[in-house]
C-alpha cells in the first residue's frame, strides 16, 4: 500500500488534537502519548520552567531513530524568545493504519501547504482559514460549517472535512458600564447598536470581521493591545472587544463581563479537493468520529 501523508502542526494543542484522534482510531495510544509528553517537556525547558538534563543536540539524538521506521522523528526550530533558544518540534511519524501507512508531516504552516498542493491533507486552526480565504459579508460568519460556502473556488482548492472538538471560542468581553449602556444582552446585535472603539489582536482583524459582519462594524474602530500587555486589561480599558476565551477567569479578574460566543476556534480537517483519491477519503474517515464536534452540531 502507499504511504498517505498529510500536513498538521510542528506543536500546540491543534497537533495533539490530531494525533490523539489517529490514536484512538488505530490503537498507537502509547506513541502518541510518548510524542505528546515528549513535546510538553520541550515547550517547558524553552520556557525554563524545566531543566534539561543534556543539551538540545543530545536530547533530539535520544528521541529520533532513523532505523525504527515507526518511530517518532524530530526537529530544531528557532524559538521567538529573548535569545531565540532552539526548541525541539515534531517532524514526522508513520502510522500503519487499514488504509495504509499514515505520514504526519509537521508544517509551520499547514493550510498553505495544502494551498499550494503539496499535500491532499491535513490540519490546521479553523482561524487561519478564516484570516486567509473567506469573503467579508454583511451577515456574520456564526459556524465552521459555514466556511466553505465563503471559500472563493478561483482563490483555493482547499475544503474543510470536519472539526477535532478541541473547542476555544472568540467571545465578545465588555465591561459593565459598555453593557448597562444598552439594553439587551451582549451579542452581534450589541455591536451593531455600539460607536467607538473595539480591542482586538491585529492577527484576528479580518477574522473578527468575518463572525461579526462588516456590517456590524460600521461606526467600529479596532484598537489594538499594548507591546506585551494582557489583551483582557487592555479590553478593560477599551470598555469592549474579543478575545479567544477558554475559561473566561481571566477576564473575570479585569473586570470584564462574557458576552455572545462568536465563533469556535477548532482544528480541522483541510482537503485539496484537486488532490482527492480513494486512499484520501478513507483516510480522512480516520479523524471523523461520531461525537458533536463545532462543525457538526452548528
């Protein structure tokens, strides 16, 4: 059979995402959890929250085997702290599966990858999709689901199949003077109604553009957090804005009230439809599972 391969991330919660999804589907619980671990105490020695016990070098010679052709490889990468340390991220791993040997490739970035054929598959934040290729509309982006619809087929090839769950949310954070100062919960209509200035992170521009609506945002100007700042302290002074909220404590402590959740920041599953075989497909069917994902229950 052929090796199928496909693109995820060098680290972070989206790689182990995929790669717990591909273990429950093929019984490589151990590996993956070996890959998982072995990466999280990486992240914490770039930190200095761990001391490493042998140098960088050392370490990525321990962890990758060039004669185990299922063993996990490995790979340096400049880290964009003070000093630049290089921190070690996932390169490779072959899993065997029914449909084949499944190559995860690890990719700065890999929703482009897909864009320019390098591979039929693989995985990247929802976010990206959002900043990259969808159309600007009056009405709000609300739901993964949606996506393809605002995908141009002229700009790109590249579908999203389905969610991985692993569930954060863009939440519109206000306080309690911006909220008492209209009637009505705080939610898309809220902006509507709302003149003046919102606080986002400039990465998420065109992405909070898409799940408001350009229409929304008439009488809106963007503001920005400050140089190393908490972007929830800066909210608090703006009075509103959006922040990619996991618990929303944090934004609790500031002072700041949640509002409407606008849109899930998940995983997905790309395709190059221009790339689609049947080995592809039934790959594919390895990451989907029966439970509600954001894609599926939106």
């Amino acid at each position: 059979m052929t090796t199928t391969r496909v693109a995820v991330p060098r680290k972070g919660r989206p790689l182990e995402a995929v790669l717990e999804r591909l273990a429950g589907r093929t019984g490589t619980t151990d590996l993956v959890d070996d890959i998982i671990s072995t990466l999280r105490y990486e992240k914490a020695v770039t930190k200095g929250n761990q001391d490493a016990v042998a140098d960088v070098y050392h370490r990525i010679s321990d962890y990758s085997s060039l004669d185990e052709p299922y063993r996990p490889e490995y790979t340096l990468l400049r880290d964009d702290r003070d000093g630049m340390p290089r921190r070690i991220v996932f390169d490779s791993v072959t899993i065997p599966t029914a449909y084949g040997d499944v190559q995860l490739v690890g990719r700065e970035e890999p929703f482009r990858a897909l864009r320019t054929h390098e591979f039929a598959l693989g995985f990247d934040s929802a976010d990206l999709v959002l900043e990259e290729v969808v159309q600007l509309r009056d009405d709000p982006l609300t739901a993964i689901h949606e996506i393809n619809d605002r995908i141009d087929p002229l700009d790109t090839d590249v579908r999203v199949v389905t969610g991985l769950g692993d569930t954060v949310y863009h939440t519109l954070l206000a306080t309690p003077e911006v909220v008492d100062a209209q009637d009505g919960p705080l939610d898309r209509a809220f902006v509507t109604n709302y003149e003046g200035d919102l606080c986002i992170s400039p990465r998420y521009e065109r992405l909070v553009e898409a799940v408001l609506g350009t229409s929304a945002l008439d009488g809106v100007s963007f503001t920005y957090p400050t140089e190393g700042g908490e972007e929830e302290e800066d909210i608090a002074a703006t009075g509103i804005g959006v922040y990619l909220t996991v618990t929303g404590s944090t934004a609790r402590d500031h002072g700041l009230e949640l509002g409407e959740r606008l849109f899930p920041s998940e995983t997905v599953l790309l395709e190059n439809a221009h790339e689609r075989t049947e080995t592809t497909e039934q790959v594919a069917s390895l990451f989907e599972e029966p439970e509600e994902t954001a894609l599926q229950s939106m």
